[in-house]
C-alpha cells in the first residue's frame, strides 16, 4: 500500500493529468449542445438532415479540438 | 488513462521523445507517400472516375435522345393513322352516298321501265283486242250475211243468185250500221 | 490503480501502454543522419510505423488503380464499391461545399487527404499493423500543411491583394474593434487551423491506440497473471476492448471524414466573397 500511495503522489504530480481533466469539461459540454440542438432541427424539419449533419460534424470537429489541445499541453508543456 | 502519464514520468525522465516533435524521417515518408497518393488519384484514379462519369451520362442522354425519338416516331405513326382512318372514313361516306344515289336511279330507271314495259303491253293487248274485233266483225258479218240468206232462201224457197245476195246484205248492213250510228 | 501499482511485485508485471510504442526502433537506413530539432535523425530511417503506412498506402494504390481499370458503365459489385467511397467524397464534400466547378478543381486534394487519412487511421484496427499510420505527428503535419496551403493558395488565386484583407479585416466591424478582431481572427486563422487539425487527427488516434492497448494488456495480466478473481476483471476489460476496437473504427471513418470536410470548409471560406 506504501508503494501505492507514492505512485499515486507521483501522479497527482503530474498537472498535465488534471488539465487535461479540466480541458475536456468545456468540449464535452461543447459537443453535446451541438449534437443536441442538432437533433432539435433535424426534428423540426427533417427535410434538411443532410445538411444538418454536415454543419454538425464540422461543429463537433472545432470544439473537441479544444480537448485535444488539452492532452497536447501536456506534451508541449513537460518539455 | 492514468496509468499513461504514470508511465510516462517514469520514462520521461529517461528522454522518451515527445510525440509533438516530428522526425525528420517522419515528415520525409509522409511527404513522399502524400505526393505519390496526390499523384496517382490526380493523374490516374480521378480522370478514369470522370471518365467514367461522363461516359455514363452520355449514355443516359443517349437513351433519352432515343426514347424522344422513338415518341416522336409514334407520334408521327399515330398521326398517320390517325389521317388514314379519317381518309377512310371520308371514302366510307363517299361510297356510302354514292351507293344511295345510285340505287335511287337504279329503282327509278326500272320503275320507268316497268311503266314502260306496261304501257307497251296495254298497247299490245289494246291492238290486239281491235285486231280481234276487226276480224270478229268480219266474220260475223259474213256469217250473218251467210245466215241471213240462208234463212231468207229457206223462207222465199228460192235461191238468189249470190250477186243480188250481196247487194242486199249489204244494204242490210248499211242500214244496220245507219241504226246503230243514230241510237 | 493500487491494483494494477502493486502487480509490479508479481512475476509478471503489467505492461501499461508507454510513448515509447510511437517511436520503435529504427531498423533501415539507420545512416546517414541529420542534426533536426536538437537531435541526430536519420534521413531515411523506417521504422515500423513508416512500414505501416507504407502497406496502407500501397493497398490504396492498388484497390483504386485496378479498382478503377475496367470500369463499366453499369457497375459491377466490385467495381461499385471503389466508385461509392469516391463518390461520397466528390459529391458528398467537394461538390456539395464548393460547387462543381470549384469541387472538380481541389477534389485530388481533397480525395488524397480522405483517403490517406482513413486508410492509416484504419491500420490501428488491423491485425498484426495494429498502429494507426496517423497516430505518430508526420502524417497529419503534413496532411495540415497541404490543408493550409491549400486553402491559403486558394483564396490569394481568387482575391490576389484582398485575401488577407478579408481574413484579418472583416467587413461590417467598426474600426476600433479591428484592435480585438484582427489578432482573434489571425490566430483562428492562420495559427490555429493547422494546429487544431495535426492534433485533432493524430490525438484521436494516439489515445485510441492507447486506450486499446490498456485494455487488452490489463485483459492479458488479468486473465494469466492476476490470479484469483481478476479473470473476471478480464472478462470485462476484454469486452471493453472489443467495444473500443469497434469504436476506433467509427473514429477512423469520421477523423477521415472531418480532415477532409473541414479543409474543404477552409477552401470554401477562403473562396467566398466576403467575410
């Protein structure tokens, strides 16, 4: 258990954990507000899915590239 | 996940190489395998795709061009035949009228014949019924005559010689056919 | 995590998932090298990431050049399935974000990039390949840079002096806020596309991969090293790995999908009148 815990102080060394933590709070909310009001148009006129579907993917593609930044600070910031 | 980063400071310390920094080997085969894909779907793949597409909608057009002009090659035959059965038609009537005025004159020149022919007949029968009294006339008046004297010689008793014989039947008849004209 | 910490004692320790399996061992062309970025690199080294993509990009070649050889005009199953991905890209990206004029002109750029990416995300997934091509930063740096070129090419070609005007000074912005609005719309721009778009694409893949291999190396000590109950554990990391090895393919098709869509989105931005 020793052994554990000074692992696991190792860790919560590491703040690059914790902001990736942090970053991928905002994306997460980010994508669903898209995906969910993407569904609400889709519902109201249906006709449109296919454009809707577009516009959705590239507006799930620019907010998780916030997420992805999060685990890249890790890199760039150890070094 | 957490084991990752666990490892990782593990290893970091041991100069594990960051996976932001690219190796130039890295960036070399990627660029050449980017450029000859780029080269093979832009010289070979793409144009046999459109190729492809341009052959397939020309032939689609084709089959349009053909079924437009096989339309207008039935609507042209059902014009035809539409003219053709009007012409006939009209022909139908024609003959249809032709026939009635020619039966018209038909029944009218046998009727004519027929009065013709019933006329001449009564003509006939007419002459021949005058024949037949002119030669019943005749007859008679030489068998009356005959008779006459006959029963006028049985009457005196004495023969008459056959020129006095006529002279009076003769006067005999004149006489009659006075009477017969005056009554 | 004080269970997998401790099974460093047993005789068999647990493997977890390290960096270190991005950058294997340099095995051809070890010389000559060059001094790049602080460190000594071969020139031509291949490891066996860049033997990956090279069976990745080979396969391409060869499905889509004797794919596409005798084509007919009604299309056999075969040949249907090598017209319908190229299909999906011309007419459900390029044509339908750029108009077909402008779409015939960028489609090998866009076609390329959909289908490098997808052919080396798919490699992750792949018995024995088993890593993404996309997962180590070259390919999609480079893939990025094509993207950045290209959309930057595109826009200087259609409002030669005016496309950086555009880009920086958006019309209908009263001057004072061109202050906050220009570096806000270089950064977005000019800084930010390419970088979003390297790390979206490989990070994908690079957490994909570690996350399959944490599965199926906790599978593999829990089932022969553990002992005790942990097989149990096994079964549903097994499942668990299963399940992401299903969910990398969905994100293989999509990373694809969207590196293609959004490089076409930045062409059609730079292509548009105004801002």
């Amino acid at each position: 258990m020793d052994n554990a815990t000074t692992i696991l102080a190792e860790i919560n060394g590491n703040i690059g954990t914790v902001g990736y933590g942090l970053a991928a709070i905002g994306p997460a909310i980010g994508v669903g507000i898209v995906v969910g009001k993407t569904i609400e148009s889709v519902a109201r006129q249906p006709e449109l899915q296919g454009r809707l579907t577009v516009l959705m993917f590239i507006g799930i593609a620019f907010t998780e590239a916030l997420a992805f930044i999060g685990i890249a600070t890790y890199f760039f910031m150890t070094n | 996940m957490l084991t990752t980063p666990l490892f990782l400071a593990e290893e970091g310390a041991e100069g594990t190489p960051n996976p932001l920094l690219p190796a130039f080997y890295d960036i070399l085969w990627s660029s050449v395998i980017f450029v000859v894909l780029l080269l093979i779907f832009w010289k070979v793949v793409l144009p046999r795709m459109q190729a492809l597409l341009d052959e397939r909608s020309a032939a689609i057009e084709g089959g349009i061009k053909k079924a437009e002009e096989a339309q207008a090659e039935a609507a042209a035959a059902l014009e035809t035949y539409t003219t053709q059965l009007a012409e006939a038609r009209a022909e139908a009537a024609r003959i249809k009228d032709q026939a009635r005025t020619d039966a018209a004159k038909i029944e009218a020149d046998l009727k004519a014949r027929a009065n013709d022919e019933a006329e001449r007949i009564t003509a006939q029968a007419h002459q021949r019924i005058e024949a037949e009294r002119q030669a019943a006339f005749s007859s008679l008046r030489t068998e009356v005559g005959t008779l006459a004297i006959d029963l006028s010689e049985k009457v005196v008793g004495e023969s008459m010689d056959d020129a006095r014989s006529a002279a009076i039947v003769d006067r005999f008849l004149a006489d009659l056919e006075r009477d017969g004209a005056t009554r | 995590m004080s269970l997998l910490a401790s099974a460093g004692s047993e005789p068999e320790p647990f493997h977890p998932p390290s960096i270190s399996e991005f950058f294997p061992q340099v095995f051809l062309f070890q010389e000559p090298t060059i001094a790049w970025l602080g460190e000594e690199d071969p020139i031509f080294g291949i490891n066996r990431i860049m033997l990956v993509r090279f069976i990745a990009a080979a396969v391409l070649i060869l499905v889509f050049v004797l794919g596409t050889r005798r084509m007919r005009i009604i299309p056999t199953r075969a040949q249907s399935l090598v017209e319908l991905p190229l299909g999906f890209v011309r007419d459900g990206i390029a044509y339908d974000l750029l108009g077909e004029k402008d779409g015939k002109r960028f489609l090998p750029i866009i076609t390329t990039i959909f289908f490098m990416v997808l052919a080396m995300n798919l490699t992750g997934v792949i018995p024995f390949l088993n890593i993404a091509g996309t997962s180590v930063i070259g390919v999609p740096l480079v893939l990025a840079l094509v993207s950045y070129v290209a959309f930057m090419w595109a826009g200087i070609k259609k409002h030669p002096g005016a496309f950086f005007k555009n880009a920086l000074f958006p019309s209908g912005v009263p001057w004072f806020l061109y202050i906050i609005v220009t570096p806000i719309e270089f950064v977005s721009t000019f800084v930010l596309r390419p970088i979003t778009l390297t790390l979206r694409l490989m990070m994908n893949l690079f957490v994909g991969h570690l996350l399959l291999v944490l599965f199926f190396a906790a599978t593999h000590f829990f089932m022969f090293s553990a002992g005790g109950l942990f097989p149990l554990l096994g079964v549903g990391t097994l499942a668990f790995g299963f399940a992401f090895t299903a969910f990398e393919l969905l994100v293989s098709v999509l990373q694809a999908y969207v590196f293609a869509i959004l490089t076409t989105v930045y062409i059609q931005l730079a292509l548009a009148e105004e801002h």
